[in-house]
C-alpha cells in the first residue's frame, strides 16, 4: 500500500521571524519557559516572583478553581488531597506502572486494576495526567504572554530521552490542550547540548555525556552529534534519586544527633518541614562554604561540608554507577566522550563535579545555570523551527501526524506531525471480541483527536486472523514514512504471523492553507476534542469492564454469595446505565465502585481455583 504526502517544511503556518516560538522545560519539579532576544536565548520570569523557575505543581480550590507554581506549593502540606506533584512522572502511565510511586503521594491515583493509563481524582472529578500538565503549560503560556506583550500559539517541549511514544504523545497533547501548537518534543539532554552550541556547527562532530541530576530524578544520556543530527546513543538514571535525598540525608543526620525520634517527626508536621527547608538550605551554603549553622526551634543544628560529603558520597556513587552502564551501552569510553554537560540543580553540589571529573578525566562544563540550560536549548530548537537562523539546514519532516482510527472513532497517531523522515513507528492493538477474524485498519492524517475531523488516506483489512479470545491478538501495525513521503502501513498479527496485503490506492496531494487550516482547528477545538476522548475512552474502558464483570459472575456462580453476585450484579447494571446516560465523570465514578467492589471478589475466585488446580480437580 502506498500513499504519497506532500511533504515540505515543519513549520506549515505562515511563520516570519516575529512569530515567537518558545522553549519549555516541563520539569517532574520545576518548569520554565525560553525565548530568542536578539539572538540570544532568555528565560521567563514567573509573573508571582522574580524566579524564572516555577513549581510544577498545581492546586484545586473548593470552587474549582485552579492556580499553580509558587502559590500551589503553599498547600503541599495544608492539602495533600488536592495539591498535584510530579504529574510528569505520571505521563503516559498505566497504574500498573505507578504503584510504587503511590505511597508517597497525598493526592488519589484511581485503581482500575486495568492496563488503562491512569487518573488522578480530586473531588468528584477525575483528571488525566495530560489535562494536569496542560494546567502547568497554561500558567506557563500566561507567564510569557505577561512578559512578551504578545500571544504565544507554538511551542517546543523538552521531555527525558527515555522518554516512550505514549509519554511524548501525552506531552504533545497536554500543549495542545493548553492552546499551543507543539512543533516538536525534543530530548532533554538534545537541548541541553544546543544550549552549550553543540551541533549548531554541521561539520562538527561530538559525543557528549549529559548528566542531570534534579530534585527528584537522575538520567544520564550518551550523545552522538553529526551532521547536526543528535542520537541518543544510551540513558540510564534513577528516577528516585535527586538533591532530595541529599535534604533527607541531612535530615537524619540532624534529627540522629539531637535525638528526636520518628514518632516526633511523624507527630509535628511543622518540625519536619522546618528541618527539611534547613536541610536544603545547608546544602546550598555548603556548595560555596565550608560550615553551616541555624537554629530550629530549640534545636542548634550544624553542618560541615566534609560530614555533608560523608553524607551523599554513596548517593552519587549510584549515578557514577549509572554513567558506567550508559558509557558501556553506548560502547564508548570515557576517554571518547568529547564533553561532559551538567544539567539540574543537584549539580551545583561541588563533590558531584569533582566525582564526574574524576570520572570522565575531564572538566565538567557548569559554565551554564544547569536550571535553565534546557529551557533554552529547547528556544534555540524553536528559532532553528521558525527558519530564524539561516545557517541551519531545516531536515524534512512529516506535516501532519498519521495514525489509525480505534474504538469509538478515535485518532492515535502512530507518527506524530513534524516528525523527520525517514521515519519507521509501530503499535501494538488487539481484538474487542471472542473469536474476531478480521481487523478493519482505516489510515488518516491529522490532528484532532476523533478521526471524522481529519483526513481520510485509506483503509484495509486484516483477515484470517485465528481465532482467539478477545485481547489475545497482538496486532501490530506499522508505519514507514520514506525519504519521499511515501508511506507504508502494514499489519502483522504477531502470534500467527498473519499479514495484510491489501493495497490502499489513493494519492495524496494537499495545499499548505489546507495543513494550516487543519492545524489551527486543532487549537481551536483542543478543549473540546480532548473531553470527548476522554468520555469515549471511558465508555470503551467500562464497556470492557461490564463485559468482564459478566462473564466473571457467571464463571464463578460456585464461589461466590448470593449476595456478592447480587450487589456486583447491581453495580455492574448502574455502570451500564451510566455509560447510557452518564458524563465521563459519572462513569468513572461507577466504575470505581463496581472495582472497588470486585476486586476482593476477584482474589477470592483466583485463590479458590488455585486451591481447586492444586488439588488437580480443575483449573
Ligand atoms: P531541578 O529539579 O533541576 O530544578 O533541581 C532542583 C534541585 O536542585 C533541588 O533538590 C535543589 O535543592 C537543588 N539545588 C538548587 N540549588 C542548589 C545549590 N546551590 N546547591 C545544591 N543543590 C541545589
């Protein structure tokens, strides 16, 4: 099957220089937004404070009300229950894949003990982690608009190299929720290195180990630069280990001293966060001096830098440890890395520096404030996209994303819009019914969220697929986009190695008013294309959850109560009719019920069948 798209330039709106592309940081702790004044790359300040830093965190208000940054962090210990963190850490998650994260968390991550990606509720209202951060992007987009007297519709926003394609997806969608055309998701450490120039000169050519260490997360990233192509050659990191843990070090270092106990800390919440904002203050002194003292209530707390290095030297033997296993995934030796670049806070601390010296056996380069460096390598990635800088030879990339149409009439975009070419993506799907043999695969172009609102390439079908249960098919589906804009979809099912041969014919042709029209729609109606996907998701969610439920009580007659299978019955029947009648909302929240009803149920029959097969009656 072949299609043929126009493919020129990213940037499809009419763009002169004035047009302002910003640069964005979207940071698991702080977020910060970039520009190009006169050349240079800049930072916006916060309209709050002076910092250019802002908080990524948001709080809801009683009414409903949304503020973020600064203001926000002021709850963090008056509402836990209504004041998100870390929302990035969530991007793109299933809950299966947050678990871990959700003991230390004050606010509700729901449960739905499904593959679905997660959703955090806050009063009888449930939010995806993409709406959370388009609240983050909009206060940001605010802030800048404030600072530069203009609207501010494009955007570049960074993201972490490990990064996979439902975390950038999520990221892209939470801009255009926010009303920013997202040109481009670029790497962290990518931007970080255009930030120190790298890469900006075609005919040179560097390996660059990126080391960033922030509040809360560790990554290390190997780059190859040539041709004024970044590769990220391996990561590796923590995304549990950040200059907290140094504040925590400090913290019980101070509270062993002095002999208060756990259940005091655990008793006086004010202690606690007294102790830890002295804590971050110490480590801050004792990057530039050699001893540090305060009081805290009655307590004389004192610090020196060597105790302190005592203190983190095993924590950053975990990121040497780290940088050991990207430089050998990466198959270099220090001695071939070119550059080291520092990015985060935490490494202001001087023993990191000395460490990753030793290290590598070069100087770190710090000449950059490792808050900013990727904020404004992501505003130089904008004004190379904005054609502003002459020197730079623009690659070619896809102008419109393409993806396939799944339940409900849903866009999922398997390319993302300015993607460069050649470009090869695939995704996994699966069968909704018992016994399905055929699997309709419609191809469109676009970027709004339901399919009737882009634009139609083709479509084929699957067949022959072996029967199965329905979601035991793993279907993969395969887009290569060459050199020329030629694009190939197959599908393969991957258990029977079953694949499409069906040509789809149309040509494709489409002028530059059509893309730019297409893309401004996009924007206009993000709002409201994003609350249908989300209640299209909902009722495709609880479809299969009443069909489960279903088959699940009549499986398990046997085991279970007149009384269980009665009250999950009445919940399943209530889930049923709220996806009738019901607001997305309304949905979740008979969803969770009927979970949270079942789930014991559900441990139940699993141990009785186990107890059963042990016993070699049945399984
Ligand atoms: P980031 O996540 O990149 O914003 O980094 C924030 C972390 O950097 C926090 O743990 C801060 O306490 C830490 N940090 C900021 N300034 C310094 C400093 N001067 N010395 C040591 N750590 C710092």
């Amino acid at each position: 099957m072949k299609i043929s798209i126009n493919l020129k330039t990213g940037d499809v709106a009419d763009s002169t220089p004035k047009d302002i592309i910003v640069g964005i940081d979207l940071g698991t702790t702080n977020s910060l937004v970039a520009y190009i004044v006169n050349e240079q790359p800049v930072t916006v300040k916060s309209k709050y404070g002076q910092r250019s830093l802002t908080p990524s965190v948001l709080h809801f208000n009683e009414d409903g009300s949304i503020v973020v940054g600064d203001k926000a962090k002021d709850y963090l210990v008056s509402h836990p229950e209504r004041t998100i963190f870390s929302v990035k850490r969530l991007m793109g998650k299933s809950y299966a894949d947050v678990s871990k994260l959700n003991s230390s968390i004050g606010y509700e991550i729901i449960d739905q003990d499904t593959e679905s990606l997660v959703k955090i509720k806050v009063d009888n209202r449930f939010y995806t982690p993409t709406e959370l951060s388009a609240e983050i992007l909009k206060s940001l987009k605010s802030d800048a608009e404030h600072q530069l007297k203009t609207t501010i519709s494009k955007a570049v926003i960074t993201v972490p190299a490990y990064f996979n394609d439902a975390q950038r997806q999520a990221t892209r969608d939470a801009g255009k929720l926010a009303g920013l055309d997202v040109l481009r998701i670029v790497n962290e450490p990518t931007a970080a290195s255009l930030a120190y120039g790298l890469g900006l000169d075609k005919n040179e050519q560097y390996k660059v180990a990126v080391y960033d260490l922030g509040g809360g997360t560790f990554d290390i990233s190997i780059l190859q630069i040539e041709d004024g192509i970044f590769d990220v050659l391996s990561t590796h990191g923590d995304t549990f280990l950040g200059g907290d843990d140094f504040d925590r070090a400090i913290m019980a270092f101070w509270t062993e001293k002095h002999s208060i106990s756990i259940e005091k800390m655990q008793e006086d919440p004010a202690l606690n966060q007294a102790l830890r904002l002295a804590a971050e203050k110490a480590k801050m002194v004792l990057s530039k001096e050699n001893t540090f003292e305060t009081n805290v209530e009655q307590y004389q707390l004192a610090l020196d830098k060597a105790t302190f290095e005592n203190l983190i030297a095993p924590l950053i033997d975990k990121t040497i440890e780290s940088c050991i296993q990207a430089l050998k995934d990466s198959k270099l030796t220090t001695a071939e890395i070119d550059k080291v670049i520092l990015v985060g806070g935490s490494t202001r601390v001087p023993l990191v520096k000395q460490r990753l010296a030793e290290f590598f056996d070069k100087t770190p380069d710090d000449s950059m404030n490792p808050d900013e460096v990727v904020a404004l390598g992501a505003a130089i990635q904008a004004d190379i996209l904005a054609g502003n800088r002459k020197d730079i030879l623009l690659l070619d990339v896809t102008p419109l994303s393409l993806g396939i149409e799944t339940v409900g009439g849903l866009m999922d975009s398997i390319i993302a819009r300015n993607s460069k070419v050649p470009h090869r993506a695939a995704r996994q799907y699966t069968t909704s019914v018992d016994g399905q043999k055929n699997l309709r695969i419609s191809v469109f172009q676009g970027e709004r969220d339901l399919v009737v609102h882009n634009r139609k390439l083709g479509e084929f079908t699957l067949k022959n697929i072996p029967a199965m249960a329905a979601g035991i098919p793993k279907i993969e589906v395969a887009f290569i986009l060459d050199a020329d804009g030629i694009l190939t979809v197959r599908a393969k099912e991957l258990r029977s190695n079953v694949e499409t041969s069906v040509e789809i014919k149309s040509t494709y042709g489409i002028s530059e008013e059509e893309m730019a029209l297409m893309l401004i729609d996009s924007i206009k109606n993000a709002e409201e294309d994003v609350k249908k996907r989300a209640l299209l998701e909902s009722i495709n969610e609880a479809n299969n959850v009443t069909l489960a439920t279903d088959k699940f009580l009549i499986q398990n007659q046997a085991i279970l109560t007149a009384e269980e299978i009665e009250t999950a019955t009445l919940l399943n029947a209530a889930l049923k009719s709220s996806v009738k009648a019901g607001t997305k909302d309304d949905i979740e929240a008979a969803m969770k019920r009927l979970n949270d009803y079942s789930t014991p149920l559900a441990h139940k029959a699993l141990d009785v069948n186990i107890g059963e097969a042990l016993k070699g009656a049945k399984m």
